[in-house]
C-alpha cells in the first residue's frame, strides 16, 4: 500500500535554498507533558507527547508526524486517538484540549528556519536572523577563511559554502555556530508564491538586495471546463506513450485519430480541490488484494500478470507489484493517463478522475505555470491511509518508493532518489532548489537510473517533460467515466 510523498521543498535560484520550517506558538491551554523546546512545521499543527515518543499534528488533514517530518500515522482528534500507518493504535484518550499548538513562522520574503531549544530562528537570503514573530534577533555570517576573512568557496560549487553561524545583532557575540543551511527546511511567504532569487549575491550577509517577484504571468486555461457542461472535447491528434509497454503508445494513436478525445464526467461523483504527488514502490496494489475486490491486476518484475490473486507482494518478499503497462501515458502535450494512490477508505479502487492543474504549487510554482489547464487522468489502484484527502499519488517510476520498497530488490533499477519526492527531490537539493535547472537534471537521472529499462525510463521522463518536472501541483478533479487505455490495464 503506497504512503505518502513528503513535502518537496520548493523554488529558489543560484546558489540559494528557500527555507521551509514552522515556529509554534504556545497555547494558552494546559500543555501534556510537552517539553520547552521549538518544532519546525509548515502547517499549524498540534504536539503530542505520548511514551517518550513526540507526535506532530496536521491540524488540517490529522497526518502524525514525528519530529524529523517522517509521517507515522493519523489522527482523529474528535475520537482521541493516533493510529500508525497500519491502522493499529499509537496513542489513545487525547484531550484536545491539552493540546500544545504550533504554527509556521511569519515571513516576508524567503528564508531558511532554525529550531534550537525554545526558539525558531529565520534566516534571510541577507542575513538578517528574525525570530518567528518577526523581531530581529541577529545576523548569519558565512564561514570565511581566518587568514584573508573571505568568504569561504566550495570547491565543488565554486559557490560559498552552506555553513555559518548565526550572531548577535552587534555582529560579533556569537549565538549558534556551524549552522549548516542545507540541511534546514524552507518556507514561503504567504502573500508570495512564486519568489526568485536571482544570483549568488543574494547570499551574502552583508547585500541588501531585495528577492524580487517573479512578473511572468499565468497564461490562461487551454482547456477550462464550464461548470455546466458534462462532457469536454479535448483533441488528443499527437498522441505518445510514455510507456513503450504492448499497444500502449498504438491504442492512444487510433482513438486519437479517429476522434478527439471526450471526457465524460459522472453525474453526482467526486469533485473538489487538491493537489498531485508521485510515488513508485513496486508492491501489489491495494485494490488487487482479494479482501478489496482483487481487481486490480498484478505483474512479476518482468511485466508477467499474476493469475494468483493471493500472491504476495514484492514488498514482503513475493512476486507480486505493479504491473509494468501501468507506466503513464501521454496522449498529447494537454492531456495524459496515468495510474494513482487516493486516500485510503474512500472506496475508490477501479474509479477514475480528471486532474486539471491549476498553474500552481503547493510548495512553489516557478515550473507549474506551463502545466495549467491541462488534464490528467488518473484510475485509482491503490491507496494510502495517510494520504490526505484530496491528494493523488501518482504511480511513475522514480518518483520515490515512500515507506515501502519492493523494487530495489527486483528491478535492477539504479538509484530512485529520495525515499519521499524521488528524483525530482534529489534534484531540487542539488541544484540548490533553481527551478530552472529541474528539467535537466531530472531527464540526466532518468537517464542513468533506467538505463537498462527503456519502459521505465519513458516512465520517468513523464514528470520531467510532460509535466514539465513541477512537484506537488494543485488541481482541482472531478470524477470520469475511465479511459479504455486504463481499463485494459487496470
């Protein structure tokens, strides 16, 4: 069963990362043995203390993390209790009352944050050290060589190195040392979503230059969908697979030529917002499980269908995963099929749904704006009880196993990056989160982690190049009538 993908970070340029942390705020209520120390989060959320263990709250979706951001469980708070990611019990009898609530830091302009102690600490791109509430509390200092007082280079990066110290306002009394920024998380501010920075002087303590807005408009819908209307036409004449599996890239060529492709929408189905995150684990989905109907079809590593619908799954050591003609298909530049995870207990194995970007990001959107109003039509096959709801995980190869990984040990595959976020994650941190280099990047490990697996590797350019390597988009869906193209391979 797939688990969630983690938040991937977002956008910045050069040299620079943004920063993505969460400062709290203490409540007024009684606190449960919650100790005197700062939590970074990006959303509010709730702190539980429970047998030595720290239990981080969304407040909005109820996903448990532990400290570090690794998602544990869920939470029903109305109910009292934590469950793992199994379902069985972590923590029960919670007051929420005795709540201890924690929010993200208030920024104006992109930075790094800083949990040490009682405090959360936000780093400009300038230097300039805030606390959470805004006050100015110090200055970052890069670390600079003790005989010339330069700036110190990476001489990988030739870019300076990530690695300072934070001091008191006087520029001198030293507060932390060794702070390394690229292992802080990143934050946006709320009323910008779409920041720029635009060269390595932005990371000089001592500049002032401001991180401009980006000025590219959002270029208008190309396929906007009329609250009236049932049905939408959507040309599909230029239509590839991103799988080179049996009749997958032939079936979308022939109902493309012979007709535009028509997207029926169920009367009284699932609608409402969202956004797009990407994993591929390689275990036996949920729904070919015979307790969840066992009607999704199974695959040995090679693409053979398993008759055995109680075969285990590649994840426990069987034979049992994804099948491999579930690879996305692109039927043209505006319009794609693909396979995806949907909350778990939303009954949704075998329906399908249309996802139509937004043009945005949940973490960014310096790579989204290309990708608006275009539809991808996902067939739900698996699910992920701590997949929030409106979130749709979908199925490509390279995209990060999550929790479980039943192809490292199957697949001869190379490196799939990140265990949350995948390849692309592994190419935001590289590139120090300059949207503009995540195309390449992410086509290069393509490149060489499926290098012996054409298939898969076609799999994998899907993100970089249909959509067009932008992580976490926000859509809105509604559900449709399923493709033939995901019927046979359901």
């Amino acid at each position: 069963m797939k688990k969630r993908i983690l938040p991937l970070l977002l956008s910045a340029a050069a040299i620079a990362f943004i920063c993505n942390c969460g400062e709290e705020t203490t409540s007024s209520q009684d606190e449960k043995n919650v100790p005197a120390q700062a939590y970074v989060v990006t959303e509010p959320s709730f702190v539980y203390v429970e047998g030595g263990n720290t239990f981080i709250i969304s407040q909005t979706t109820g996903i448990v993390t532990d400290v570090q951001g690794n998602v544990v469980g869920n939470a029903d708070l109305n109910a009292g209790i934590i469950v793992d990611l199994n379902g069985a019990a972590l923590a029960s009898n919670i007051d929420i009352a005795t709540l201890k609530a924690v929010n993200p830091p208030t920024v104006t302009a992109p930075a790094w944050a800083f949990a040490a102690n009682d405090q959360v600490y936000v780093i400009y791109t300038d230097g300039n050290v805030t606390d959470a509430n805004g006050n100015p509390v110090g200055l970052f200092v890069y670390m600079t060589d003790p005989t010339t007082g330069a700036i110190v280079i990476d001489p990988a990066t030739q870019q300076p190195t990530t690695i300072g110290n934070i001091v008191a306002l006087d520029g001198v009394t030293p507060v932390f040392t060794n702070v390394d920024l690229s292992t802080l998380k990143v934050i946006l501010p709320a009323t910008n979503d779409n920041p720029v920075i635009g060269s390595s002087a932005s990371l000089d303590p001592a500049s002032s230059a401001a991180i401009p807005a980006s000025s590219a408009g959002i270029p208008a819908s190309s396929a906007t969908i009329p609250e009236s209307s049932s049905s939408i036409n959507l040309s599909s004449s230029s239509a590839k697979s991103s799988s080179s599996a049996k009749s997958s890239s032939s079936e979308a060529s022939s109902s493309s030529q012979a007709k535009a492709f028509q997207i029926k929408y169920v009367n009284g189905g699932k609608s409402g917002s969202g956004y797009a995150t990407r994993y591929w684990d390689c275990c036996k989905p949920h729904c070919a499980w015979p307790e969840h109907g066992g009607k999704a079809s199974t695959c040995d590593a090679k693409g053979n269908k398993i008759e055995d619908k109680s075969a285990g799954s590649m994840c426990d050591g069987g034979n049992a995963g994804i099948c491999r003609n579930q690879f996305p298909i692109a039927v043209n530049d505006t319009l794609a099929f693909a396979f995806a995870a949907t909350p778990g207990g939303e009954n949704n194995c075998g329906k399908c749904f249309d996802l139509v970007f937004t043009g945005e990001g949940k973490y960014a959107t310096d790579r989204h704006k290309k990708i608006k109003g275009h539809h991808l039509i996902v067939m739900s096959n698996n699910v992920g009880y701590d997949v929030a709801g409106g979130q749709f995980d979908v199925m490509i190869p390279g995209g990060g196993f999550g929790i479980f990984d039943g192809c490292s040990s199957k697949m001869g595959w190379g490196s799939q990056g990140s265990q949350y976020g995948g390849l692309l994650d592994e190419c935001e941190k590289e590139t120090n989160y300059y949207a503009a280099n995540y195309q390449k990047c992410l086509r290069t490990k393509c490149e060489r982690s499926f290098s012996m697996d054409p298939e898969a590797k076609e799999g994998c350019l899907f993100l970089a190049d249909w959509m067009n390597a932008a992580g976490n988009p926000l859509l809105t869906y509604k559900e449709v009538e399923c493709p033939q193209e995901l019927i046979d391979r359901f």
